[in-house]
C-alpha cells in the first residue's frame, strides 16, 4: 500500500514512512492511494476472529511489506495484552442500549486502542532503523496519559508532557505523574493550556532544536491511529450480525477531531455493512453544522463543557475526508482549505454535501441535555455513561438500533456524574491507587526558555546514562 498526501505535494511512500512522517511534510495529511474492498465471503470469514486476529487482518493491507507478518501479529498482541478485557472492545448492552466500549485500556479512555499500538509501532520502526526519538506535547489533561502510556518504557523513545499546573484535574495530573518509567518527563508549566501550548509550538518552530533533538508530536493525526480504529467497528459489526453480510449496523460515535468516526468512515467504504454513522458533537459543533449546512465554519472561540475531550473549534483529520469526499482530487482539498484559512470558512458545493448527507447524520449536545442523558440511561438501566458517551447516546435517540461508542470510563469524569445522578462512579482498577503512589514531575516557568534548557538537561542526562 502507498500513501499520498491530502495536498498532493508528496511522492508515494510505504507504510513504515508514512507513520515516521506523521503530518506530511508539505503541511497535508496522508492517506492510502486506494482502499482494500472487503466481499461478503471475507467478512464472514473475519466475523470468526478476536480482535487481534481481526486486528491483524484488517491492518495487513494497509502494511503492506513494510512489516513481515509474524513480527506484526508480535506488536498487536503485545498493544492488547495491556488492556483489562479478553475482548479489547467488548460490546454490552444498557437497557435498551448497545455500547462498545473502548475504555478497557491503560489510561480508561478509548485513545488508548490506537495509542498502545503506535507506541510499541514507534519502538519497532526506530529499532530497525537506529534512531531516536523525542516526543513534545501539551495536554489539557486528557491526551497526555494516553500518549505517556503508549511509549512509556519504550527503548529509543523519551516523552516530555507539559500541562498546566493546577488546572487539570488530580486524577488526570496522577495519571501521568506515577508513570515511574525514565523515559517520562511530566512538566508541570506555572500559566494556563494556552502557554502550554504556545511553548510546543514555539519549539517545533525552532528548527535546529528540533533536528538536533529528533523532537516528534503526538502525533494525532498519525495515519496509523486511525488504521488501529477501524478494528472495532469491524468487531462489533461482526457481534451483532453474526457474519451476515445483509446485516447492517448503525454507529454513534462522540466526536472531537474526526479521527474515530473518520475510522468509521472508511470501514464503510471498504465494505463493512454500516448503514449510519451519526457525528455526535457537543456545544462544539462545527461538525454538526457542516453535515446540515455543506458549510465548515470556525467559531471565534472553543466553548469549555463537561466532555473536554471534544471540546475542539477545527477538526484536525477532518481534511481527510475532505480529499476522500472529492475523490482523491487534491486541488480542490487546497482550494477549500485555502477558503478556510482566508475566511474561516468553507463551503462544499451542493452535489458534495448531497455526498455529506449520505455519508452522515449528525446531532449536538448541550451540556444539561449531556446530563440529563447520563441521568435517564442510568434511571433506565444502572448503566452509567461518561460525559462524552451520553453525547453519542442523545444523538443516537430515535435513530433506530445503532452501537453507541463509549470513550472513557465514566470514573475519569466523576465530577460530571455526581452532577447527574449523584455519587461517584467506581474506580476500574487503572485508576485505583493513584494517590498513593508516588508522584514526579518537574515545575517550571511557562517560558520557552525554561522549557527547552528542561528539555536538554535530561536528554545529555539520558545520553550519560
Ligand atoms: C479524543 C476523545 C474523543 C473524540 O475523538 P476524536 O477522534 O477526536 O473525534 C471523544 N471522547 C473521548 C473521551 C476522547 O478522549
């Protein structure tokens, strides 16, 4: 499989340069020059598999010679052995709900399904290749742990997460300051996500910083996250159908930066039996408004609400649907992104959003209709949704039989259940004892300067070592 660029501007490349590129590197996103078409006696087959043999089989087209079989069945297996449940993404019913949910891993939060596997990915490809690697990021408190547990302990890799000290919450703050691993650098910045933030990227732009010290992003937009997600929407299509092909499954997928239901997107399209896939959004709904519009319109500014994790004004993977939706024709992708930055807007023309239309449905959340969700499905059923959840399941009502993704375990959003049916909802093993073990990060000033000499003492203390 070769991949290609949103934009246009790069030569093909394989698998392996694709997830070490990670953005491409004429400012696009890249994908894969064609999509595998699965026929119905393939699906019935896969329909059989747990979901790393599933996993195995849905990636190997995808990978192509870039990793021999045998050594990629070896880094599945090992991304899934962290999670807490036989089946990875178990399928539970809710009352009258189904949920998938995706929040058995490391950090009780579905990014841990692509994360896990990207990490010991990274560890594989830089073993091979002898380099090294030097991951920067910010985090407002919920991508941090998942990027800290999907590389932590990992030979050739450090990471260094800067976050707001006394902005996030103490779960999230815990979650990544009792990883012991070495290689794991927790900065606790004294101002607020905005410098945070400002700072990574006034690094990423110092261009000799950042090749002398090989520094590397997070990587969300790293094409193999949304590979490691299209697994469970084959998986649970597989639970409800049973392998019949004529059986087709509804999803509603919490949304934030498009990368899950754009998963979901191309599962469709390589022939998956998904009949809707509903774009849930909360307040933030740029999305929602683009589904019913054809036009993509920033905000002035990001709206706070009770699931941060979606919390976003642009999508960063909504470009990739973009390039899919006009067939692959980047000049146009460049035309309309173009709109965008020159007018905060693009409009797709009607034909196109027809496209849309088919492609999607979608529904927004406020934050009472987010808790009076919580509140009903648990009045109904026990069940208790995270925050982000019940915006999925309120989009999903009246839809018919749809699968409802549930992405985090609703005891890393207390706060926002004791809001809705008043108590706690229990620890899962992943986030008990936090507070009793011990806790490391370094605090500094929230200026680039304090920042980047942090960054060079430990990497020549880590030379040393
Ligand atoms: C990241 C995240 C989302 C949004 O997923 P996208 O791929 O950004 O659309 C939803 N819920 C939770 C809990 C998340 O962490």
């Amino acid at each position: 499989m070769r991949y290609v660029s949103t934009r246009g501007g790069i030569d093909p490349i394989d698998f392996a340069e694709a997830v070490t590129m990670g953005l491409a590197t004429d400012g696009g996103l890249l994908v894969p020059a064609e999509l595998p078409s699965l026929d119905a006696a393939t699906l019935r087959d896969w329909a059989r598999l747990d979901f790393q043999s599933l996993a195995l089989e849905v990636f190997t087209p995808f990978v192509g010679d870039s990793i021999p079989r045998e050594e990629l069945r070896a880094l599945i297996e090992r991304s899934y052995a962290t999670f807490s449940h036989p089946e990875v993404t178990p399928l539970v019913t809710a009352g009258s709900l189904r949920v998938l949910e995706l929040f058995h891993g490391p950090t009780a939060a579905f990014k841990d399904v692509a994360l896990q596997f990207l990490g010991n990915l990274f560890e594989y490809l830089l073993e091979r290749s002898g380099g090294t690697l030097n991951i920067l990021g910010a985090t407002s408190g919920d991508t941090g742990s998942a990027a800290i547990y999907g590389v932590r302990g990992k030979a050739r890799i450090q990471i260094f997460i800067l976050y707001p000290k006394g902005r996030v919450s103490p779960v999230q703050e815990r979650q990544m300051t009792t990883v012991a691993d070495a290689n794991v650098h927790c900065l606790a910045v004294r101002g607020t996500f905005d410098d945070a933030q400002r700072i990574v990227k006034s690094l990423f732009g110092d261009l000799d910083f950042k090749s002398r010290h090989q520094l590397g992003a997070v990587n969300s937009i790293n094409w193999a996250r949304i590979l490691a997600q299209m697994v469970y929407y084959v998986h649970a299509w597989a639970r409800v159908s049973g392998g019949d092909p004529a059986r087709r499954v509804g999803f509603s997928v919490p949304t934030g930066n498009f990368g899950d239901v754009f998963a979901g997107y191309l599962a469709r399209r390589m022939g998956v039996p998904i009949e809707r896939l509903i774009i849930a959004t909360n307040r933030n709904d740029i999305l929602s408004r683009f589904v019913a519009s054809g036009v993509y319109a920033a905000e002035p500014e990001v709206h706070q609400t009770l699931s941060p994790a979606m919390d976003i004004q642009l999508a960063s993977n909504f470009e990739r649907y973009l390039y899919f939706l006009h067939a692959g024709d980047s000049a146009r992708v460049r035309a309309l992104l173009d709109d965008l930055s020159r007018s905060g807007q693009l409009a797709v023309d009607a034909e196109h959003h027809a496209q849309v239309r088919d492609d999607f449905s979608a529904a927004s959340a406020t934050d009472d209709e987010t808790l009076e969700q919580m509140r009903a499905t648990y009045a109904e059923s026990g069940y208790i949704l995270c925050p982000h959840t019940a915006v999925g399941v309120h989009a999903a009502r009246g839809q018919g039989d749809v699968i409802c993704l549930a992405t985090a375990h609703p005891a890393k959003f207390n706060e926002a259940v004791v809001r809705a049916i008043g108590h706690e909802a229990e620890a899962p093993p992943s986030l008990q004892g936090l507070f009793e073990r011990a806790a490391r990060s370094s605090e500094l000033d929230a200026s680039v300067a304090a920042v980047r000499d942090q960054i060079e003492t430990t990497l020549a203390e880590v030379a040393r070592a």
